[in-house]
C-alpha cells in the first residue's frame, strides 16, 4: 500500500507487480523450464533491465524445447511452481484455475497462452485476477539468454534476489523492432524509443548517465562511497535543504547520523533526479532499479579516470576533495570533521590537502601592510555591531 501511494497506482497494479515477480521466481525454480525458457517483452523490460519502465502485465517466453507446448505438460509444471510460490511467499495459485490453450499463431506455428490465477494479499472477492503467459518456439534467438536480476522491491524478497534467464538487451530490442514492423502499435514505438535513448549494451554504459551526479553530489556534501550509494528519498528534506545520514554501528566504530546542508548545486541535482524516481527508494539506481553495486562503481568510476587522463584517482578521493575546497575556502576544521562524520579532528587534518600555492597565500596575507591587527578587529566588532542591529 506505501507504494501505491508513493507512486499514485492502484493497489491491484501494484499486487499483481508483486505478483509477477513471485510467478517468475517459481518458472526459474522449475528445473526444466529454466534450462530452456527465456524472458521477453515488456515485462522483461521492467523487471530485468528499467525499473522505471512502464507497466506490463503479460509474461512473455521463448521456448527452446518445442516439448513443452504441451498442454498436460505446463498444467503439471505450473501446479509444481503453484505449490512453491505459495510455501515462498503465501500466495495461493489455485491449481484447478492454470489454463492453458495451444493454437496456430498467425505465422503458422504453435504457441501457448496461459491463465495463471491467483489469490494476492488483497484478497479480493469474485473472480480472481489472472496473469497472461504467451509462450512461443519460432522466434529464432540469435544470442545466448543471460540471467538477470528482476526489480522486486519488497521486504519478502529471496536473500540474494530473484534471477530468470531472459533476452539480452541486444535481442530484445531487436525483437522490439521487428514487433514495430509487424504491427505498427503505439507501446512498440514507445519500447523502441524507450531502448534507443537507454542504450546500456556497451559494458558499464548504464552507469554513465548517473556517474556526473553521483560526482557533483559527492564533491559538495562529502559523503562516503557506501553513503552515497544507499542513499534513499526519505533521507532527503528539500524543504530545510539537508540530508540526514544513517547511523552506521560496527564492532570497530560507531557512526552517529548526521545532517548535512544542501547547497544550491546539491539540491539542483536531486532536484532533477526526483523527476524519475525507482520504487526501491535510491536515489541512485540501475537499470533494475535497484541499489549500484560498490563494485561497479569503481570499475566504471576509474574508466571514466581513465578516459579523461586522470591518474590514481580513487572514487575516496573525492571526500578529500571536498574537506580540502572547504579548508582553503576558510572553513574551520571542526566544522569540516561534523561535515564528514569523523570523531577525532586529526582524522581531518589527512583529508585537507594544500598545494603550494594555497600555502603562499596564506603566509603573503601577512604582507598585506594596509591591513593591522587592530583594523582586523575593529573590522570583526563593526560586522558584529551590523547583525545586532540587523
């Protein structure tokens, strides 16, 4: 129900999302089907690759065992996954409402639509919602499937995820387009569109898009790698321009919560990554819309390094960097140390770099004869003078 009014959708919407993903689990616990079912379509889209794609609600195969079109076959194999998704997560799959009926597509082979009903946590009355398989065996593949991840974010979900064999990205957009091609249908044009502009087939690439913004926003709020990427909406207040911290409590230190302000730069980001938002909560998510991986990350943060002619640079480099810019600036350390969580202020005196220029700066102040001691401090009464008045 939180998600249903986070997002403004229905709550069936968003059951039956939950749903799909438990249905998707049991086909990829199935022994047999695993081994020879690959996910495709608009389903495929939103759960294995965008989070913020929109919502479909058929599920989509290609078969590569022509066997298992076979109509006493998927009712017996869907009782075993009926039977499963109910002792995983206590949905009821009522095994006398599985149908499935075999026919003549319109290129002259056989497919399967299915009928999968199911009794959710709503528990509605009358007839119960059904999800829709369409499973086919003549769509030649022309790379292997790969196994992905699907967005499921709920608290029920498997240590360790829910993964299901599926197309790669390469082949489901191909597949998208010769769907366009057949059947001129406005969501084809959209998928086609939707992937063109979110192209991640080169490695790392999806990582690309948000790397600038995890940057800039680590550059002006200091936060630790491990921060940064579990941070989450609820941890932003846009109305007092900060951000909370969590406590992080370990055997070795305990890290209390902090609150940090926002300049103008940090709220421009999050403002605009606000726009689109994944269901996980993060701030900063994948393709799956689930939280980046730390190793990730790095691999794609020191490509960009790389790219760029940038040596020995690490992603911790940039917390230095932000203790440093404010110490130049003339920020006090005990205020630089609240800023990045550190308990003892030596801790932040490693962090502030000073080149030799910014060290002859501050010893050419001295030089400055038009400026005493005593005007230094008839400077600081008047200022204070000016905020009483004020």
């Amino acid at each position: 129900m939180d998600f249903s009014r986070e997002f403004g959708l229905t709550a069936n919407v968003i059951e039956k999302d939950y749903m799909l993903g438990w249905l998707l689990a049991g086909i990829s616990s199935h022994s047999e089907l695993s081994a020879s079912w690959a996910f495709k379509g608009g389903t495929c889209l939103k759960k294995c690759y965008f989070e913020t794609y929109r919502f479909s609600e058929d599920l989509d195969f290609t078969l590569t065992d022509a066997e298992h079109q076979d109509e006493v076959f998927l009712v017996s194999a869907f009782k075993e996954i009926a039977g499963w998704v109910y002792d995983a997560s206590g949905i009821e799959v009522p095994r006398e409402l599985i149908r499935f009926d075999v026919y003549k597509n319109p290129r002259g082979k056989i497919s399967v639509q299915g009928r999968i009903a199911y009794r959710g946590p709503l528990q509605p009355g009358g007839d119960l919602p059904r999800i829709k398989l369409d499973l086919t065996d003549d769509e030649v593949l022309v790379l292997d499937p790969v196994s992905r991840e699907i967005f499921h974010p709920y608290s029920d979900t498997p240590e360790g995820g829910i993964h299901v064999p599926c197309y790669c990205f390469e082949e489901v957009f191909a597949e998208k387009i010769r769907a366009l091609g057949e059947r001129l249908r406005p969501r084809d044009l959209y998928d086609v569109v939707h992937l063109y502009r979110h192209d991640s087939t080169r490695q790392g690439r999806e990582l690309f898009g948000t790397l600038p913004d995890i940057i800039f926003l680590d550059l002006h709020t200091g936060l630790s790698q491990e921060e940064i990427l579990n941070l989450k909406w609820s941890q932003i207040d846009f109305t007092s321009k900060t951000l909370r911290t969590i406590r992080k409590k370990t055997k070795k230190k305990d890290r209390p919560a902090r609150i940090i302000p926002l300049n103008a730069a940090a709220v421009e980001i999050l403002t605009r990554r606000a726009k689109v938002q994944s269901l996980s909560g993060y701030v900063f998510f994948n393709t799956a819309g689930n939280k980046i991986d730390a190793g990730k990350l790095k691999k794609t943060f020191k490509k960009a390094c790389e790219d760029s002619g940038i040596a020995s640079f690490r992603f911790h480099d940039l917390r230095h960097t932000f203790a440093t810019r404010l110490d130049q600036r003339g920020v006090d350390l005990y205020k630089i140390a609240k800023l990045l969580g550190h308990e003892d202020i030596s801790t932040t005196q490693r962090y502030a770099h000073h080149c030799s220029e910014s060290l002859r700066y501050g010893v050419e102040i001295l030089d400055n004869k038009a400026t005493s001691v005593l005007e230094e401090k008839s400077a600081t009464l008047r200022e204070k003078r000016k905020r009483k008045k004020g």
